[in-house]
C-alpha cells in the first residue's frame, strides 16, 4: 500500500528529518571554520557536531521505521 504524501505524520517525521540535516550541516561548516581557531572552540564545535549527528541519525532512523511500519 502506497503511503498517503499528504499524511501529516508522514509531515513531520520529514520535517524532523530536514531540520537534523539542516542543524548537522551548519555544524560541520562551522567546524571547518574553527580548524585555524583555539582548541578549546575547535572541541566544542565538534562535541556540538556529534550531538547535532546523533540527532541527525535518530530522525532518519524514526522516519525508516515509520515508513516500513506504514508498508507492512
């Protein structure tokens, strides 16, 4: 069975999806950014990365299983 595209739980599991990628996104840019600033800003920009990826994988994980829920 097709899933509807206009499913608002489908909405905002996409949206969650689109805002982790966006946020991990804007931390890896700014990591690239501190590679030539203090050590100190460098290790808490990448802890706030890996956060920001955590994040990132939890929502594509949440999004995989909702759909393969809704096909079955």
């Amino acid at each position: 069975m097709a899933i509807d595209p206009y499913e608002p739980e489908l909405a905002k599991r996409q949206k969650a999806f689109q805002i982790a990628s966006k946020q991990l996104m804007d931390m890896l840019n700014r990591n690239v950014s501190f590679g030539s600033q203090g050590k100190v800003e460098f290790i808490e920009s990448f802890n706030q990365t890996q956060e920001a990826l955590r994040d990132y994988e939890q929502a594509g994980r949440d999004l995989s299983e909702w759909i393969s829920q809704k096909n079955n």
